[in-house]
C-alpha cells in the first residue's frame, strides 16, 4: 500500500507538473502575442477574431524562426505588421483578381504618357562597383502603404519626388491619396485594388501637377475627390524613359546614370512579407511569371561576394531594412526585377 500510494503521488505530481508547464506556456505564448499586438497597435473586433488572429501569428512565427535557423539563407526573416495575417490574404491584397480588375478599369481619361525608348549606349559605361542614390539627399521618407493595393502610386510618385530633387534641388512629399481618391475615374486605377503607373502620369499630367502630403494626407482608403481645396505643385510630365532589357549591367549603368527607376517585380511569395534583413533570395521567384509590386531601385552593391539591388518599398520602416530591401542581382532577373522599368521625364 506504501508503495502503491507513493505510485499516485508521484502520478499526481507529475500531472501537476504538466498541466503547470502548460499553463506558463499558454501565458508566454499569450505575452508574445500581445506584445505583438501593442507594438503594431493591433486591436480585433471580438475574442473570437483575437484567438484566430493569435494561431495565425504563432503559426508565422514558427516559420519565422525555422528559416532564421537555416545558416545557408542569405536573409533573415522577423515579425511585423503583416505577421497576424495569412498569406492567402496577402496574396489577395497585392493580386486581386485580374479579370475582375479589367473589366473594372475605367481608362477614359488615360492617355498614354510619350515614351522615349532609351538605348544602352546613353547610358554611362564606367560606374561604380555599388551606389546608392541616398547618398545624395534625393530619396524622401519611407511611407506605409498600408493594407491598401497602392503601391503603383507610393512607386511613381516617389521616383517623380526623386527627379525633381536631382533637377532642381527641390524636395516635395506628394499627395499619395490625391491619386488614390481622384484617378479612379478614367485613370486606369482600382483604388486601394491596384493601377495602373502610366494612369498616375496621365493624372499628373492632365492635371498640371498634384497636391502636396502635407496638405492631403494619406488615408489608406478611397475618399471623395478633394483636389481642389488644397494647393498644387505645377508640374511638368514631358513624358517617361524605358529601356527594352533584362540585362542586369545595363540596368546597373541606367540606374546610375538617370537616378532611381521605378520597377515592377514578384513580391507573391510569403517570404517577401516576412524580410527583415540580409540578401534576398528565393527560388519560387525565378519560377513565377506575376508582375504584383511596384517598388523603386536606388541603389547596388555586393556583400561577401553576393551582389544585390537596394530597392525602397512602400510598407513602412518595422519591414526591412528600416523600409529598404536588398535583393539579389546577377541572379537570372531575379523576381522580374528587369524586366519592367520606367524613368520620368521632366
């Protein structure tokens, strides 16, 4: 009887044991998640969302913590605003649906910027091995797109924001929401569901210029049109610059010659949301023909023999590097990253 008592004690205890180590767990699990939450200033419209938006968290997290554990990648991954999200979700507010978009799209406005097809030789032959234009004071603040399919305006109008800086030392922040709330009719925009970057030219350009951010701020939604209580900034669109290649080298040589290029490359890959830091890589991009974000190259350079492209994004500074991505280069057009380009004209 002694020994059988000393049995169940001991079962006891050790059921205790287990039950406490699950207890601490679910409170740390549960303190990480709100830490998250508080960071990010998350808040969800019922327990029931807080509990599904917590499982999708841990579910990231893990993952998170599986590639950072992997010594062969070339770039780690971290928590950030998109971390309670899915990647369908994701997927779904980058990619909305592409018929569904054009049948959508409203082009009665749009006119077709002019086009000056640039050959390689206007570009410079002898440039650096890296450089990077915010060297040179001509790149404005990282903004937040936020959970709004706008990139196609934070790409165009921070690369206008960048030429007019190199033309005439002159800096300016523009109405991102000006674009978002008054290009919807004609414009070839879908709002907060995508655009088109030639629709932003022809806005600005029909237009003679657009409204500074200060004065119409960014909402992160479409709104009615209120172009004409606020100021303009007169500008004069002459056109954009293109150049037909997927030669890395040559895009090295206009980058530095023209200033930052605006890009369309393949960000639908769930390691593209969770970048934190590092060289780019992954390999479901070479295998992938989406055409999905709109980002701005501004510089080049290589680390431990790896070279890579320093592009600006739209998804505020806790994504990044403080905003920035370096991505691989000499990589077979890695993520399409040269196959689309456009330089404006001024």
């Amino acid at each position: 009887m002694i020994s059988l008592g000393f049995l169940i004690l001991g079962l006891n205890f050790l059921s205790y044991q287990k039950s406490e180590n699950e207890r601490n767990n679910q409170t740390q699990t549960k303190n990480v998640f709100d830490e998250y939450c508080n960071d990010f200033n998350k808040s969800y419209h019922s327990k029931q969302e807080y509990g599904v938006r917590k499982e999708i968290f841990l579910k990231n997290l893990n993952a998170i913590n599986k590639h950072n554990g992997n010594n062969s990648e070339t770039y780690k991954m971290s928590i950030n605003q998109f971390t309670d999200m899915t990647f369908k979700e994701l997927y779904d507010l980058n990619y909305p649906d592409e018929g569904e978009s054009s049948s959508k799209m409203d082009t009665t406005k749009y006119t077709s910027p002019e086009t000056e097809n640039l050959l390689s030789d206007s570009f410079e032959e002898n440039v650096p091995d890296s450089f990077d234009w915010r060297n040179f004071d001509v790149i404005s603040n990282i903004k937040d797109q936020k959970l709004c399919g706008s990139c196609f305006i934070y790409a165009v109008l921070e690369e206008i924001e960048s030429q007019i800086k190199i033309k005439t030392n002159q800096s300016y922040e523009f109405s991102r929401q000006e674009i978002l709330d008054c290009a919807r009719k004609g414009y070839g925009s879908l709002g907060c569901s995508g655009g088109s970057l030639y629709g932003v030219h022809s806005y600005i350009k029909n237009r003679g210029g657009i409204s500074e951010e200060k004065f119409y701020p960014y909402e992160a939604k479409e709104n009615l049109c209120r172009s004409e209580k606020f100021p303009k900034i007169d500008i004069d669109l002459k056109g954009i610059k293109i150049f037909d290649t997927e030669d890395e080298d040559i895009l090295k040589r206009a980058l530095y010659t023209l200033g930052p290029i605006t890009v369309i490359i393949d960000n639908l890959h769930d390691s593209f949301f969770r970048y934190s830091s590092g060289i780019y890589y992954e390999q479901e991009c070479n295998e992938s023909d989406a055409y999905s974000h709109a980002v701005v190259i501004i510089g080049y350079g290589s680390s431990n023999g790896k070279d890579y492209w320093t592009i600006k994004n739209s998804y505020g500074e806790k994504w990044g590097e403080k905003g920035y991505m370096r991505i691989a280069r000499n990589q077979n057009n890695h993520c399409k990253i040269s196959s689309f380009n456009m330089v404006t004209k001024l």
